[in-house]
C-alpha cells in the first residue's frame, strides 16, 4: 500500500512539573486537557476522527484515559489509550499516522500524559482476605513503571550493567548531564519553547502561581555539584540522581492531517512524517536499543547520520545520547541540542510525545529539514521516528 503524506498541523506541551511538586494536584486527564483548547484552536474539532494517549501509570484513573480526555473537551470521536512504556506517547503518533493513512480519519489527536505523583499504592490479594501474615503496600509507580518485569531489576540497576558493559566513566555522564541543563537552561533564557511550552495557573487557597518552565532545568544551581552525588541504584555505580531522568508530571498533545485536509482547509503545515520504527532487544540493555532503531530508520530511507540535522534521544539515563555519539558518530552539536530529559524531566507516558515536539520546535528554529526522534522502554524496546520541516 502506498502511504499517504501526513503531516503535523500544531502541537503543545505542559512544563514538566518535578515529582510532588508544583504540578502534583492534576492528574493526567487534567494534564491533557489544559491543552486542547490551544492546540485545536484552528481547527474544528468535529473534524478530529480519532484520538490516541499514551499513558503507562493507569491504576485508579478509571476508564480508557484517551476517551475522558476527548469526551471532557467535547470531542466526539473513538478514543485509544495506549501502554508502550516509555514509548506510548511516540507510539500514539504512529497509531495516528496509520490511522490516516488506512483511511479512517483525515484529523487525529495525538500525544501522551502522566502524572508520576499521583501513581497509587496497592495491596495484593486482598479480595480473598488476608487469613495469616503481613500484608504488603505495592508502589505502582516502581511496578508499572520502572521495574523490569522480567528480572524484576529496577531499569536503573539494568543500566548500571550496561554502562560497565560499554566501559562507560562517571565522568562521562556527568559532563553529557551538565550539558543538557546548560542547554535547557540557555533554551529558556533565550525564549526557544514560546509556542511549545503553556502557562499554567495553579490556584491554592492563599495564592495562585503561574507554572511556564520546566521545573527540575534551575533546580541545582551549581552544576558542578553533579559531579559529587552518590550512586543512586548500586554501591559503586555509576547513575545519580543528576545523570538520571527526573520522575515527573506532564503532557503534551499533536495534531496530524491528511494532505487533503491541509488543502481543503487552508492549513500551513509544521512537518511531515516520513516514517517510523519499532525495534526490540535484550530488556537487560532495554537503554541500548534506540542504537539499533536508529539504525534500522536510517537503513530503510538510505539515509547516513551525516543526513540528519537533528537528534532528538530521549535521556531515560545519560547512557543513552553518550552511547549514540559513541557507538553511531553522532556529534553533540546534533543531540538534544534544547537540553532532554534529565534536565527537564521525564513523564513516562509523555515523553515519547515531548521529544517529537522539542525537535519540531529545534527544526524551526535552526531552519533545519531533516530530524529524528528515538526513545527507549522497558522490556526491551524502542520507537523512532523520522520527520521534515515543511518550508
């Protein structure tokens, strides 16, 4: 079957709110939601066929996410939640891409949202009564969320293996880590994200504050102290709280379109989406895989790394965009060059969506053509993603 061009019309973002933090009282539906009237306001949003959310952290949330979200914002359409760890916000774009390219919708709202603070607790086997024992408190947000259910290691201890695998130095991922909050930083001091990032108000009783950057990027003053924090997932490890990805709150939302739609209405288009991939490997070296997903985007569009402008990697740990420069020859003058995740944060189920936005945004600034986005997830996989700037 020949595919379609399909292409981005618009896209937003929360800041990302550190966890239990300024963020912490909305819940992903909240998230999401505070988003659409921006995003869809060009747009009839009638016209919108169908609806993808990425989410990982699901557990008292109630019902399909993706449908509250379309039905509390009055759009009527068939709506999908959809749980690739990490990758369910990226993985959300491609199941809107297909969707059009099948025939179903010309307009598909996409994205991803969580909200780690609110992640629940949950006791196991109480329905039949607990007749002899303790009874054990379960946090979801390690079980459903950073636990590899295979092993049953946390993905930190996971990393730490692969990174001595690699023959990865501390110093190494600090100097990548200092770099990617020196780049958000810079990124919000010279007003990069405007037309990426929203304003939100958060109202208590005595005040109300407006939230409009991502919290964690001016959260340590001196960078240099990155280089003196203690191992956080083994004795002798090499992964800290400062060369990790930041548990945290957020959303962010897309809106792709057939060409027929742009046409029939008038619409400028921001990029168009060339393609995409879906790689597995070992879940031990789950952080490694985006290396071969690369790869294999790379490979079926005959394209070399020199053909891309721009990279967008998502920082689950700073392995991952080292091991890209290492293992690919990608420069850092190319990789997240607006800060990443362990800067900004990393809401599992948006983050897959918020790297897509970020190199959207990058592409336009730098009036660059070609960019690609990859992420890791657990079990062993990762998602790329292969995009141009329409000029």
């Amino acid at each position: 079957m020949e595919r379609k061009e399909i292409f981005i019309i618009n896209y937003k973002r929360t800041p990302i709110g550190n966890f239990l933090s300024k963020l912490s009282s909305l819940s992903a539906v909240e998230l999401a939601s505070l988003l659409i009237e921006k995003l869809c306001k060009d747009i009839n949003k009638d016209d919108i066929g169908r609806v993808y959310i990425g989410n990982v952290l699901s557990s008292g949330l109630g019902q399909n996410i993706a449908r509250q979200i379309s039905f509390k914002n009055n759009i009527n359409s068939p709506s999908v939640t959809i749980n690739r760890v990490c990758s369910s916000g990226m993985q959300s774009i491609i199941e809107g891409y297909k969707s059009i390219c099948f025939g179903e919708s010309e307009l598909v709202l996409v994205g991803g949202t969580e909200s780690m603070s609110q992640s629940p607790y949950i006791i196991d086997k109480l329905r039949k009564g607990n007749k002899f024992g303790n009874m054990n408190l379960k946090d979801t947000l390690l079980l459903d969320g950073l636990t590899d259910p295979f092993s049953g290691n946390h993905m930190g201890e996971l990393t730490e293996n692969t990174i001595e695998k690699y023959e990865l130095t501390r110093n190494e991922l600090d100097n990548y880590s200092k770099m990617s909050y020196k780049r958000a930083r810079n990124s919000y001091e010279e007003n990069k994200f405007k037309n990426e990032v929203i304003d939100i108000e958060i109202k208590s009783r005595k005040d109300s504050i407006i939230v409009n950057e991502d919290e964690e990027v001016n959260k340590i003053k001196d960078l240099d102290k990155l280089y003196n924090l203690k191992p956080v997932f083994c004795k002798n490890g090499k992964l800290t709280p400062g060369n990790s990805s930041k548990l945290s709150d957020g959303a962010c939302l897309l809106l792709l379109a057939s060409k027929e739609y742009i046409v029939k209405n008038n619409i400028k288009p921001i990029a168009k989406i060339l393609d995409f991939d879906l790689s597995v490997g070992n879940p031990r070296d789950f952080s490694v895989v985006p290396i071969k997903s690369v790869r294999q985007i790379l490979k079926n569009n005959n394209l070399t790394k020199d053909d891309i402008d721009y990279f967008e990697i998502n920082e689950a740990f700073a392995n991952v965009p080292v091991l890209l420069n290492k293992e690919l020859g990608v420069d850092y003058k190319k990789i997240n060059i607006f800060g990443g995740a362990i800067a900004m944060g990393h809401p599992l189920g948006c983050s897959g969506a918020r790297i897509v936005t970020t190199l959207l945004t990058i592409l336009q600034d730098k009036n660059a053509n070609l960019g690609l986005a990859s992420i890791c997830n657990g079990g062993g996989g990762a998602t790329s993603l292969l995009i141009e700037k329409i000029n």
